[in-house]
C-alpha cells in the first residue's frame, strides 16, 4: 500500500478562504492532523458543467482548457433593464429596475458594483447619463425627462458596467423610444411616400394630411407652410404651400442614387402668424426597390463543391429593416437549381449541391428582378448541418468532408453556451452524423464548432428552449374595480416543476388607453437575455421569437440564427497554403459575442516579466474611485508627491500619497450631485507644484453605434389612439390645474422679461438672444465638458473640422460647427474658443465659408465631415463646465441681422466664465478640477392614497403609469403582495412583471387586469 487516497467534495457558492483539515490514526495506533487551507476568488465561482470528454484527449484539453481560462480571465456580465412602460413624452420620469447578471448562468453578478444609464438622441449623441450603485446585482432608480435637458425626438436607452465594455456594443443593453412633447394646439399627420419612375428617374411623391390634435376630425385647413425635405442633415427642396380644405399637401421631388432612404424627412413650418412658427418633422423612410440588399450565409461557413449545403439568406430593404423577397438560384448557364422565398422579416433559407467552379446567381423576381453572387465556392472543405426540431430532444448534426482532410491531426466537436463548453466530441474520418442531446445545454443560443486539431473548421448556430423560465402568476382581490378603487396584487412564483421560488422582482402598471402594451414582449428580460444580447445588430421585433406562438416561428428563428448568427471560416489546406499563412482565416464572426476562438487561443505576451494575455481595457468597478497622474514638465511620473481632494457641497477633504509610477487613488468619496472635486498635486514639502500637472482618469465608453440615428416615427405621425388617449389626459390635466375654484379668473397673463446672463459680454446687450442658460441651469443639465451642454442645449450641432485664425495676435486653432443649415460662431467671454488641435498645412481644414455652401444650397452632394473632427470634438470635451455661468444661443434674423444683415443665415453661441478671461485663462499648474458623473439613488414612485370619497377630491387622476414596485422579494413559498388604487379613466390595465432567483432563474409576466367599472358621475 502507498497510504494515498482521493475524495470529492463542492465548494460554497461565494468567494472566500477555505480549510481543509485531516485527521486520523494508523494501523500502529499513531495520530495525524494536517491543516490545508486555499483561496477562491471572484472570477473562479462561476458555475460551470464539465463536459464528456475521452480520458486522456491532451489535443482537446488544448480546446477546452483556454476556453476555460478565457472565462475566468473575463467572465461575462449581461445586464437588462425593466422599465415602467415602453415610451414616454417630456415631463414623464422614467422609471426603471436594473439588474446585473453572470453571463454563464443568470445569477447575480458580484463583480460590478456600479452601472451606466444613458440616453442618446438620434444623431448618436449622449444627452444624459448616470451611475446607479448595484447592490447583489440590483439596483434600480429614475431618470425626470425635464424640457430643460431633453428636446422631442428619438432616443435610445442604454445601460451597461464598465467591465461589460470589454465584450463590445451587442453586450449593452439598448431601448429606443420617441419622446414626445404633447401640447393642445398640436398637429397630427397622416404621411404616405412613394417613388415612382418619371423619365428614368426616381421621383419622391409626398402625401401629408393635417388635423388638429385637440380635434382630429378638424382638418389644418387653408394654412401657408413651408416644406422643407431633407437628406439627413442637407436640405434638397423647399416650396412654400397652403394646406387644402381637408388639410392636405402634396409635392414631389426628384431623388438622386447617394441619398439615403432611411435618413429623408420632411419639415412642416407654419407661416401663419398666430402659429409661432410651429414646426414638425416627418420621417418618410424611403424604400426604393432596387436599392434592397441581400446576403448568403453557408450554414457552417463555406459552400464546398460537391457537398450539399443549407444557405441561409436575409433580404434588407432601404429603411434597414427587413423585407420579403422571392426568386431562384441560377447557375452558370442560366439554369434554374432552386427557388427561394422569405419566411419572416426578410429571411429564409434554401438547400442545393454546389459544383465546382461553378459560379451561381441569385436572380429575385419578387419585389424586383434584380442580381445577386453566391459566395464563392471552395474546392474542398467541411460542411456541418444541424437538425434542430422544435419537438425533438435531440440535435442531429451531419457532416460532409472529413475523411477527404489530411490526417495529420484529430477533428472534434465542441459545443459551448454563453461561453462554456458543455460538449465535446471526438470526431473520425468516416463518422457523417452524430446525436446530441439538447439537455446538456441551458436555454438559448447554442453553437456548435468544429475543429481539425486548434483549427476551427465550421460553426453554427441553434437556440435550445427547455421552456423552463420561472412561472409567474398574479391574482388581483377582486374581479372590477371602481375609480380611485384600491386593488391588492398576490404574486406567486414558481419554477417549471412547481416548487415555490425566492426572488426579486419589478412591476410595472400602466393604462392601456394611453400605453400601448409591448404585446410581443420585446422588451422583456428573456427576450434580452436569450437572444439580444447573443447575436450581432439589429433584431426586428426579438419577442416574436421568444414568444413564439406557431410552428413557422420556429422555423423563423432558424433563419434569423443561420443569418445574423452566422460565423464563416474559410478553409486554406495545407498543400495550398502560402509562406506565412495561417491554415485558419476568419472571413466573418458576425454573431459570435463576448468570445471568438482567435482570442481564446491567443498567446500569453510577457510584459516586464509578467505574464498577461490581451490587457483588460475596462476595469470593473466597485465604487466611485477618483483616480489619476501626477506628472513633471517632462511629462514623468513625480513619486514623492501627494495629492489634497476637496468639495464644498457637501464640505471635504482629504489627501493620498501617489505610488511609485505617480498615480494616486481616492475611495469613500462623499455622494456630490451637480458640483465639482477640486484637485491639487503637493510636492514631498506639502506644497502646491509650481510646475508640472495633475490628471485625473475619466469614464471612456464605447463610441454610440450609427444605427441608432435610424428615425423613430413621431407620435404626431400616423399616431395610434393610446398616444392619443395621452395628449387628451396632458391637456385635460393641465386645464383643470388653472381653474379656480373660488375667486376670480384673471385674465391671460404673457411674460415677456428675458433671462439675463451677468457679465455676458454678447454684442447685443443683455436679454438679446434666443436662449439663454444661467448657471443654475448648466448645472441642471448634468453635463460635464462644454461639448455635452452644447448638443445638449443645441439639438442637431455638428462638429466639422477645425481652422486656424488670428485673433489679437495669436494664432489659434478653433472649431467649425454647424447648426440647422448655419455656421456657428463659438465665443467665450468675448473671445474664441480655442482648441489644442492640430491641422493639415495649409493652415486650413475646414472654414466656416465651406459649412455654408454644404448646409445652404440645395442640389449638393454632401461633404465628409474633416479627418480632424474626432480631434476636435475630444478637445471640446476637455474643456469642462466649472467656471461656466452662463450661455446664450442667437440663431434668429431679427438678432443676427443688428450683426451682419448681408451675410448668410449664422449662430452666435456665446459661453461666460465667473472671472470673464475664459478665452484665454492659462491653465494652472498642478491642479484641476473634476466634475465626476452623478451617483444617482432611487427615489420612491408617488402612488396616491385615496382614504375619502372619490366625489370630493376635485384634482384629476390621469396616470399612464399607475404603479412602479422595482423592489418585490418572495417569500419561502414564492408569494408577495402589492397594492395601488386605480385611477379616473375607466378600461384596462397591463401589468408587466421581471425578475430572477438566486439561482439563475429567470421570468417574465403580461397580465391584464379588464372591466374597470366605474361609476356614473
């Protein structure tokens, strides 16, 4: 005997330091006692299933072993955000509930302790953003969508951690919404655009109606508008008409092949004097036919001649969205191999046997004859095809071409879900099928590679649903209910086997009249969570593929998996390859997210003797830390410096000793709204730097993605009754808060004193512009740089170049902005804005003069924004508010005339300090000061209390939202209970519920609560 055994045991689920301790007496009667002690971490508690594996398989350790590595390294994080309805208009709250998940397996992630909101606008700006502390996970807070930051418009909300940044933009979580601005003298449009041929030509033919909103059956009858129709930002036509008797316009106008269909609108503005100059904006999302793009995707990767392969497509129309198209693949000599058609959103798939050489067409008849290529053929290779019925519990996955590779290494299969391996399979060359079952995997997005040794071949796709989410179900106390009635909710949770679960949950109620219900569960958190969030780009309506209701669903997410979560590589034998070739090329990784095999098997660097493989770009992040650099002249670290931390609001200060590399770190930093940290780097005396500077490490986000300038269809645009519904209530609400009861009605009062800014030194005198902010309002703007107040307070600035001036004898270097078809002049305290860019020689990028001719003339192509623009709008960035007092925009004729009568239509945006130097203040030496992005804490939803009669509270109840519970905790039987009270409008509420266990379980609800009675009055 060599006196050694083994045993098993699992871990806790939490991180910490365990023991081990062994004791025992030998045969001689001899005692032992060994203590063994061993440290878990964060990043080694992830759950994880072991595959089958064949013992002794080193080549598929070499697989599974980095990838493995690669998660602990960087586990996912996914995040969703519950919000308390789908669209809002200005003066609403949004409300929502965040929760912060483990990619593996859905529990609460530990690792992040903060996490972003944020709103941007649709030109791809951020307006608003805040940080929300997460606690297990959670956390859950509100953002008001006052009129002073938020302008009507389309907006996407976004949410993500720091870490979450590392796994790219398909990782954070998006929402896009219309906010509206609802007023009683607003106008409704019905619009219809379609484009027609005329001489050869594309044609654009508009059909607008106008009806007043406060009347819908009467018509904007006998108005004079100006139209104005954009492409994007530059403007092609103008004509001034009046609305008919039944409220219509009609005009067309020609359309050239550079313009691009999803970015055309049209402007509405009244010329009629009482009207203010009221102005609308109707997307118009042209479809021209021949413009439709379409794509093959192999299943697997490749077409291989001589192997019969599944070819998944998606047809995509001008707008970005898919649409449906039929027709035929034709080969070389114009013979027809196969027919095609779309089954849902554009996409389908088809099934034919490539030859080689062969080069084939695919021709469309439906909705236009138009070309497209297959992608190429390669003479030799591997195809994978998967099986995957919705009603089988097993995936059948064929392979074609493994015995034809050479033998120098094994194939295996591996299939992994949200990141882990949880099959592995080796594959022999005469082996064609293989039967997995799909219980090893957890509900969504499966892929399935295949390998030849480290080499991955093909890969595909499929979505696996166990249909095991958490059953929610919601009993309200009665079955009708009266105005200002108090309803009682029991919530009781279990999972798919009936045993009753603990969790936390959110709960929305709203009104149906004036919300419409998200019926297809787009936002849901399964919906985020199982798909969004696992493929690349845009899904169209992803709840018809959760919520799947018909068997051509099924089929349909199929399509959408082979398509937009199609990954090719393209396969190089060896006795083809070139000098320095490597034997596996990825031509494409659209829908692999978090992970892709080139990284996982990436090679170890050195660095400074250490060893790190791909250094980790965004930390995560506990807590709000201030951290940053203490440098000399020479742009060196200073190691014997200290740096002093203060605030006024609330009082502060403390101190921190910089490391060896300079850098100093603050924690346990006071909760600060709208103000600033005043930083100052001290020499090893205790005193202030003369020479040198202090930095500080600000937030970097990933740059907002271009589809999200996509139009959203306004609310005043072929409008739907619940927004309707909504205005009447705004309006109604806002009548009978000016009517007093008792008293006299005063007569209308108009207030015409104009917001001074003190010490401005604008040309025109004080109260002369139109806008104007003080300080009390940039602070409320929540911006931290003047580049964020500035897109902020001017919807639709564009940042184009930069120039080179004289001003005062110093040559400077100062934006080029565009404003609505103007050119800007930025000053500041009297002055330019100067920026610290760098431009081409000649000294000349971009003038003012260039912004005019591009924004004014109609019938021109559009200009490329400057190579220097990024430069330029980094350097804005860095000019941050503190000091800032005022800021006043002057865009009209009758400002910019007293200026410049003959020039062409120009913007002044004059900026003011507290000191008035701003355009010159010189930047001190070691110190600066840090606005730090606001630590938002939950508010509590006002939900009244009605404890008298209905008939003797005179104010009205006109709530959207009725209810917000972000905080719902189920008990050991998996019950909770709310209450609210119902509101005046009498019909239907909806009720929306998320939330998960602690285990990972995740759910989602829609219930209605129907036949709201109310009394007569």
């Amino acid at each position: 005997m060599d006196g050694k055994t083994s045993f098993n045991y699992f871990n806790a689920d939490g991180p910490g330091t365990y023991k081990v301790i062994v004791e025992g007496i030998n045969a001689e009667g001899e005692l032992g006692r060994q203590v063994y002690r061993y440290t878990v971490d964060e990043s080694q508690t992830e759950a994880y299933v072991a595959p089958p594996m064949a013992a002794g398989d080193n080549l598929l350790k070499q697989i599974t072993a980095p990838l493995d590595s690669f998660n602990k390294r960087l586990p996912v994080e996914k995040v969703y955000l519950h919000t308390d309805k789908p669209y809002y208009n200005i003066g609403d709250t949004l409300w929502f509930k965040s929760y912060v998940l483990n990619g593996t397996d859905f529990t609460p992630s530990k690792l992040s302790g903060l996490m972003y909101v944020e709103l941007d606008n649709d030109t791809s700006e951020m307006v608003r953003r805040i940080s929300i502390p997460i606690k297990e996970g959670m956390g859950w807070g509100q953002i008001p969508l006052s009129k002073v930051i938020f302008h009507e418009g389309g907006y996407t909300l976004r949410a993500y951690t720091n870490w979450l940044q590392n796994f790219g933009q398909d990782y954070i979580f998006s929402q896009r919404f219309y906010l509206g601005q609802t007023t009683a003298d607003a106008w409704l449009v019905k619009s219809s655009a379609t484009v027609k041929q005329v001489g050869g030509k594309d044609q654009l033919q508009v059909e607008l109606k106008l009806n007043k909103a406060d009347k819908i059956t009467s018509p904007v009858a006998l108005k004079k508008v100006q139209i104005k129709l954009y492409d994007e930002w530059h403007y092609i036509y103008k004509e001034d008409l009046q609305t008919g008797i039944d409220g219509s316009i009609k005009f067309s106008s020609a359309l050239r092949d550079t313009m691009e269909g999803r970015q055309i609108r049209v402007q509405i503005m009244s010329l009629e004097q009482g009207d203010d100059h009221k102005i609308l904006q109707v997307p118009l999302l042209i479809n021209r036919k021949q413009n439709i793009d379409l794509q093959f995707l192999p299943e697997g990767g490749n077409l291989v001649a001589g192997l019969k392969s599944v070819v998944g497509f998606k047809a995509i129309g001008e707008d970005g969205r898919g649409t449906p198209v039929a027709g035929s693949i034709y080969d070389g000599n114009g013979n027809e191999v196969v027919a095609f058609a779309a089954v849902h959103n554009g996409m389908g798939s088809l099934e034919f046997t490539p030859k080689a050489g062969e080069v084939y067409i695919a021709r469309l008849s439906q909705p236009v004859d138009k070309n497209f290529r297959l992608p190429k053929i390669s003479p030799t290779g591997t195809v994978m095809h998967i099986d995957n019925l919705e009603s089988s519990d097993d995936l059948k996955i064929s392979l074609a071409g493994v015995a034809s590779l050479e033998q120098d290494s094994a194939c295996y299969l591996v299939g992994t879900s949200r990141g882990i391996a949880y099959y592995t399979g080796k594959i022999t060359p005469d082996q064609t099928s293989i039967t997995v079952s799909k219980s090893l995997f957890p509900t969504g997005v499966t892929r399935f590679t295949l390998f030849k040794g480290k080499r991955p071949l093909n890969q595909r796709a499929v979505f696996i649903d166990h249909q095991d989410q958490l059953s929610i179900k919601v009993t309200p106390n009665k079955t009708t209910y009266v105005k200002r009635d108090s309803v009682s909710l029991e919530i009781e949770v279990k999972d798919k086997n009936g045993i009753p679960i603990q969790g936390n949950f959110s709960l929305a109620v709203t009104d149906d009249s004036q919300v419409k219900p998200d019926s297809l569960n787009n936002n849901s958190m399964a919906t985020s969570l199982l798909l969004n969030s696992e493929l690349r780009g845009h899904i169209e309506s992803p709840g018809y593929y959760i919520n799947r209701k018909g068997k051509q669903a099924w089929q349909a997410l199929d399509n959408l998996l082979l398509t937009q979560g199609w990954t090719g590589y393209q396969f190089i034998d060896r006795k083809d390859r070139q000098p320095g070739q490597s034997l596996d090329k990825p031509i494409l990784t659209q829908g692999v997210t978090g992970y892709k095999w080139p990284d996982v098997f990436a090679k170890t660097k050195v660095v400074k003797g250490a060893k790190a493989v791909n250094e980790i770009k965004f930390k995560p992040e506990k807590e709000l830390v201030i951290t940053g650099k203490v440098t000399n002249v020479a742009n060196k670290p200073i190691k014997d410096a200290s740096v002093l931390i203060s605030s006024q609001k609330p009082a502060f200060l403390t101190t921190a000793n910089v490391d060896t590399n300079g850098v100093y770190v603050f924690k346990n930093l006071p909760p600060i709204d709208s103000g600033s940290f005043f930083i100052q780097a001290n020499d090893a005396k205790g005193k202030k730097i003369k020479f040198g500077a202090v930095s500080v490490e600000r937030l970097k986000t990933l740059p907002i993605p271009e589809r999200y300038k996509d139009p959203i269809l306004p609310w005043y645009v072929n409008t739907d009754s619940a927004q309707m519904n909504y205005l009447k209530r705004v309006v109604e609400k806002a009548d009978e808060a000016n009517v007093k009861l008792t008293g006299r009605v005063l007569k209308e009062v108009k207030i015409i004193s104009k917001k001074i800014i003190k010490n401005s030194m604008k040309p025109l005198g004080p109260g002369e512009s139109d806008e104007a902010y003080d300080e009390q309002d940039i602070k409320e703007s929540a911006t931290t740089s003047l580049y964020d107040l500035l897109v902020q307070k001017i919807p639709g600035l564009r940042v184009l170049g930069a120039n080179n001036i004289i001003f005062q004898g110093l040559d400077l270097t100062v934006p080029v902005l565009a404003f609505n078809g103007m050119a800007v002049d930025l000053r500041i305290d009297g002055g330019p804005v100067s920026i610290g860019v760098d431009i081409a020689n000649p000294p000349k990028d971009v003038t003012n003069e260039k912004v005019i001719i591009t924004n004014i003339l109609p019938g021109k192509d559009r200009d490329e924004y400057s190579p220097v623009t990024n430069d330029v709008v980094e350097a804005m960035k860095d000019i941050k508010l503190p000091g800032i007092t005022g800021l006043e925009i002057i865009y009209s004729r009758k400002y910019t005339n007293r200026i410049c009568f003959k020039c062409d239509p120009f913007a002044v945006v004059q900026l003011t300090t507290a000191k008035g130097m701003g355009w010159y203040k010189p930047k001190p030496a070691g110190v600066v000061s840090y606005r730090p992005l606001p630590v938002l804490y939950p508010q509590q939803f006002y939900s009244p209390q009605y404890n008298v009669a209905p008939s003797s509270v005179v104010q009205p109840d006109y709530r959207s939202t009725l209810y917000w519970e972000p905080n719902i905790t189920t008990n050991q039987n998996g019950k909770a209970n709310v209450s609210f009270y119902t509101s005046d409008i009498r019909g239907a509420y909806t009720i929306k519920i998320s939330g998960v266990d602690v285990t990972g379980g995740i759910g989602d609800g829609t219930f209605k609560l129907n036949q709201i009675k109310h009394e007569n009055p």
